[in-house]
C-alpha cells in the first residue's frame, strides 16, 4: 500500500491509500477518485510532501512586517489623547511649564517642545516633565 497526498484543483489537500502507484494513476485517468473537501475530479499529486514543504517555506522569505507593532499603536493612541487633553506650547513649553508650576499661568496640562537642557532643568526644579515617546523636540 501507497499512501499520497492529494491536491485538488481547489488546493484542497488530503490523503488516500492504493495498492500501486499503478493503481493511482489508473484510478485517477478514469476519474474515479475525487476531491473529499468539494467532490472535485480534477485531483493530482500534491507537492506539499513534507520533505519538500519544509524546503519551499525556507525559501518563501515573510514579507517584511509593514502592520504597525503593539508599542507603535500605543504610542499612537497615547498621542491622540495628549493632543486631545493637552494644551499645545510649542516651544514655549519650558516658560509654559514653568509659569504653571508657580500658579503664574492657569493650571492645565501641556505638551510641547523641549531641548535637553530644558527638560533638565525644569526636572532639576521639582517640575514634573514626562518625556512623550514620539519624536517632536527641539532641533537645538
Ligand atoms: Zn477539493
């Protein structure tokens, strides 16, 4: 006994049994055997022997991942609310943070850009600063 796989015109595999290779071919040129998934007739050989599959899919390289990872749509979501909840200050944003830390500017929250040296500093003041994980600094 012969065990193959089988492949339908529809790509639907499966696996039969015969007594020869013999029997198989004879079988399928009087079309008696048929598809189990869809009934089909059209059935031949499949490629997909294990030896072979293995082999194929080495070569198939995964197309590059182009959908946006976990981390880049939360960063994403996480920027939507700061923009929704937040005042923009641009580069104001060390003077702003400033002004509202000592109840010179109303309070609110804010977001904007900041150099290094600014954000140092107004941490160095006791200012709560959270650096937002997308890049929207100051150049200088
Ligand atoms: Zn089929």
């Amino acid at each position: 006994m012969i065990k193959y796989k089988l492949q339908c015109k529809n790509l639907h595999h499966f696996e039969s049994w015969f007594r020869t290779s013999d029997d198989y071919e004879k079988l399928n040129r009087e079309k008696m055997l048929s598809c189990e998934i869809c009934g089909s007739k059209s059935i031949s050989k499949s490629l997909m022997s294990p030896s072979v599959s293995s082999k194929e899919k080495k070569r198939i390289k995964k197309p590059l991942e182009t959908t946006p990872t976990k981390a880049q749509k939360l960063i994403k979501e996480l920027r939507k609310e700061v923009e929704k909840n937040c005042e923009y200050v641009g580069d104001n944003f060390e003077k702003e943070a400033r002004a509202i830390y000592f109840g010179d500017s109303p309070e609110r929250s804010i977001y904007g850009k900041t150099t290094v040296k600014e954000a140092k500093s107004l941490y160095e003041d006791g200012i709560p600063v959270t650096p937002l994980p997308w890049d929207d600094r100051k150049t200088n």
